[in-house]
C-alpha cells in the first residue's frame, strides 16, 4: 500500500469513476482490458446512506449473481443492527435492554463487543453507546443546537462502560446498567457489513472488486491487471477534487469526515461525530480521518476513534487494535 498526498484532480477526468457518494473515487480499468474484462456495478440505499459494488469479471451474469449475494450481506447487517429499527437486535436493546437484557445474534454480540473494545483502547473518545447524544443532536433535521440543560447530563458518561454483553437463557444477550445508554454502531457496523460483503464475494470466486459503504470501502484483491487498486480520497473542501490517492489490494481505507452531515448557526458549523467528553460535535481544525487496515470493521471504528487527532496519534491510536495501520488526517 502506497499514499501519495502531492497530486490534486478534478473529479469527472476519464479515469475516474464515482464509488457511491462518501469520501471515495477509483480507477476505471484501461483500455487494453476493457474488451476482456467488464465492470459490473450496482448501487443501493442501505444504512442511511449509499453503498455500491463493483465486480470486475469477464461473465456479467456471474458478477450481478456476486452483488446479489453482497448486497443480501449489507442488508442483513442493516436489518439486524440499526438503531433506527426497534426490531433490530439494537432497536430491540435500546427500548429494552436496561430491563431484563435482550437476546441477540451472535453476530450482533460479537460487533457490540469489538466496539467496546476500542472504547477501551480509545479511552472513551469511541463510545458506541452514546445514540442519545446523537439522537439529541440530531443533525440532519436541527436548524439550531439544543439547549446546553440537554447536553450538559449526558456530557463524560462513559456509556460504554455501562453496556454488559453476557448471556440469557444460553443465547448472547446485551444489557444496560444506565437508563441513558443506547447504542449505537453506525461506526462500526457498515465496516462489518463491507467486510460480510466481501466475504460472499470472495466465497463465489470473485477476485477484483470493490464494495464501498458511504466513506468506507474494501479493495479485493488487486484490480484486474495486477496493480493495486487505485483509490482517492475527496478534498474537505472541495468535493469535486481529490487531495490525496492510495494503492491499495485486499485492504480497507475508511473515512470518518464532516464532509456532509452537518448544520451551521450563527457561523458555527455542527456536525455528526460527537465527542463523548461533551456531548457535543467535536471541535477540531480536523475535517476527516482516514485509515487503511486488514478489515472495514476495525478500521471503521479506528477512523471514528482518532477523528480530530494529529496523525501520528491517530496512527498509534489506531495500531492499538490494527497492525500496521495508517492514518491520514485532513484539515
């Protein structure tokens, strides 16, 4: 894997193709190939945003069968794991789980654990269980903050040390022990999703592909003529650029960025990830954090943990859980 930071393009050249609509753009295969080898790719909405699949195989029919399968992956994570369904296994916890506890998936149990886990290492600064913070703010739909009386309660919580994944009736189970705890894994579950995604992909035999979750990818393989995938990451400022390009084979990138979901009063700029310590956006000249790892998962969480930190913090933050991980802030 390779990073070059030195060139700027402008987005629609002939060599570049649009990769859903979060913080990625790569590389159109060349000339010589493209009588041998097509690019199948599908878009879907799924966990509130925009995923695409791209499959390069020289059979169509057989790629469209492998996104099917991929896509089948993505939507059950999303079923499963959403809090904004109350049947999820996370809808389910959040309106139930400082009761008795709730019965889970196994693999719900196993993403609620790993987030816990860089909650750990992160030292609270990734808190998965801080969805009424982010239910508060809300920032799709606010036009103006919430009142500092709401904020200021749910301010250095520590919510995730309030969240047991143990057991009940011999099935995995999650329990609350704070009545303000509610999960949330939006920074970790469209990792997992990539990575279940890729995972039937690679089962049917694909070995070019790219599955992209909002600001999240996964690179399978290299790309159909032997060289890493190319992929660039957008410019904060400008949308219609890239600032920075990467060469990537059977690797995650992911970005966590206040590119796009955000609100501005009186010439602050609010945006989605919040800072547990505050309960609040975190005020940072950091406008996204980029990670390269071994899986969407893991690096989904690191991208999110060491959002707002310099590099070489955000790179040690995210080596804690991920060897050889990079990190590339961008102010």
């Amino acid at each position: 894997m390779s990073f070059d930071p030195s060139s700027r393009w402008k987005l629609g050249r002939r060599e570049f193709l649009t990769i859903g609509t979060g913080m990625f753009v790569g590389l159109t295969l060349p000339w010589s190939l493209r009588r041998r080898v097509s690019v199948t790719r599908r878009t879907i909405p799924v966990m509130g945003t925009i995923a695409e699949i791209q499959v390069a195989h020289a059979d169509v029919h057989f790629a469209e069968r492998a996104i099917d399968a991929a896509i089948a992956e993505l939507q059950w994570v999303d079923r499963t794991m959403s809090r904004f369904s109350p049947t999820s296994d996370i809808g389910r916890a959040n309106l139930g789980a400082g009761h008795d506890g709730v019965i889970v998936t196994p693999e719900t149990a196993m993403v609620v654990r790993r987030a816990l886990a860089w909650a750990s290492v992160s030292d609270g600064r990734f808190d998965p269980a801080i969805g009424e913070v982010s239910e508060l703010w809300d920032v799709l739909h606010r036009q103006v903050p919430p009142a500092e009386s709401q904020v200021r309660p749910l301010a250095g919580r520590n919510f995730w040390r309030k969240v047991d994944v143990s057991t009940l009736r011999g099935q995995p189970a999650i329990r609350y022990h704070d009545r303000d705890v509610h999960l949330d894994l939006g920074a970790i579950a469209k990792g997992y999703g990539i990575d279940r995604a890729t995972a039937a992909l690679r089962r049917l035999g694909v070995r070019h592909a790219i599955t992209t979750v909002g600001g999240d990818l996964y690179a399978l393989g290299n790309s159909p003529e032997g060289e890493p995938w190319k992929v660039g990451i957008r410019d904060p400022h400008d949308l219609s650029a890239i600032v920075a390009t990467l060469d990537v084979a059977d690797r995650a990138v992911t970005t966590s960025g206040d590119y796009e979901r955000f609100f501005r009063y009186r010439g602050v700029r609010y945006d989605h990830l919040m800072d547990p310590g505050t309960a609040a956006p975190r005020r940072t000249p950091i406008h996204s954090n980029t990670v390269i790892g071994d899986d969407a998962m893991n690096a989904d969480a690191a991208s999110t943990s060491g959002f707002g930190l310099p590099r070489d913090a955000a790179t040690a933050l995210a080596r804690r859980m991920i060897p050889g991980a990079q990190a590339i802030p961008l102010t």
